[in-house]
C-alpha cells in the first residue's frame, strides 16, 4: 500500500476468494487499535482495516480539526476524505477485495467522514455504521453527492452526548431518509460512547448485510 495512512489488516481466517472488508475509523484523540474490537465477530470472514489519523491530537491521533464542533476546518477535511477514498480503492485492488460488499465503521469525526464517504463514493459503499457523528454543512450544500438509494446505514447516538448532540444523529438520519438511503436509528441511555446494547445491534446491523 502507497497510502499515508498507518494501519491495522486483518485478514479473513476463513478463505473463500474475494471477501467482504469492514473499515474503520476512529474518532478525535484515539487511535487505530480502538475500534477493531467492535467488529471481531467478522475476523473469520472480512478484510478489516482500521485507519489512524494522520493528525497528532493528545492523547491520540484525529483525521481532521475543527473551527469549532460540527464545523469542520474544509481544506483538511478534503484532504483528508480524498485520502481515505483512495485507501479503499488501493486496498480493493491489493487484497483483491470483494467491490460490491466494502462497509465503512466510523465512530464520532470518524462517523462524520464514514456518512461523507457514503454520499461521495455512492454504490462503492455498500453499508455504513456511523456511532455518534453528524453531517458537516458543506458535505450536504457544497459537495458532489452520488445516489444513496441502495445504501444501508446504521446511525447511532447517545442521549446524553454533550459534545455531539443527539439532534444532530436525528438531523443525519432525517437527511439519509430523504435520499431514499435504508436507516436504522438507535439512541442509548448514554454519552458519548458504545453500549453493550449498541454493540449488539451493530453487530446485528452488518450481519444482516451479508
């Protein structure tokens, strides 16, 4: 890979040919060893790759700054979403990965940048976990979005997340709906954060893509 990104693969323990891959994206001040336990039920069966962010953000690591929350600084953001695109196609062509069953996993910016790459790749994307995240102005007004009729997407927020607010998963759930994308929408009894509840019903969500 020719990507700038640091990385963790797993590779399928089961081998059939093209597999499905799952790929991740952390979220503001963490790192790529956090997420993959989410998704360690499809270790047998998918391609996982989990991203770090190429910005250093105490204690970790993030894809892109902010003005302020939910106003993401644009010529990061880009950039940043243009590399991560060419990450998947480079990891398609590399691990010979199965194109019409690739998800994205992002949680908070990581969500942000997982519901963007849905609009902007279109049917490259088959399904989407975004876990507390919203949908920056500019991506919904500015940017050039491709049909998300066939998509799948998993939106989840906590009720009492006080650095993204709920309303904003709402606000999110609400737009994919009027794109004709398929929404399921849960909110737990938490912050910021993944339930065991939550889990459940991810693990749930891309199963029932397969």
């Amino acid at each position: 890979m020719k990507s700038p990104f640091t990385f963790i693969h797993t590779a399928p323990k089961i081998w059939t040919g093209k597999q499905p891959a799952i790929f991740l994206i952390h979220g503001m001040g963490s790192h790529e060893g956090d997420l993959p336990q989410l998704v360690r039920e499809f270790e047998d069966s998918h391609h996982i790759f989990s991203l770090r962010g190429p910005i250093e953000f105490d204690p970790g690591y993030a894809f892109f700054t902010n003005e302020e929350e939910g106003k993401p600084i644009r010529v990061v953001f880009d950039e940043v979403l243009s590399y991560i695109k060419s990450f998947i196609h480079e990891a398609i062509i590399e691990y010979e990965l199965d194109e019409s069953r690739i998800d994205v996993l992002g949680f908070s910016q990581g969500a942000v940048l997982a519901q963007s790459l849905a609009l902007t790749m279109g049917k490259e994307i088959r399904g989407v976990v975004a876990l507390s995240g919203y949908m920056p102005t500019f991506v919904k007004e500015e940017y050039k979005k491709l049909s998300v009729e066939h998509l799948k997407i998993f939106i989840s927020h906590g009720d009492y997340d006080y650095i993204i607010p709920p309303h904003w998963g709402v606000q999110s759930k609400d737009y994919f709906e009027s794109l004709g994308a398929d929404v399921t929408f849960k909110t737990y009894g938490d912050g910021q954060g993944v339930t065991p509840e939550n889990l459940q019903d991810l693990v749930a969500f891309l199963k029932g893509l397969a």
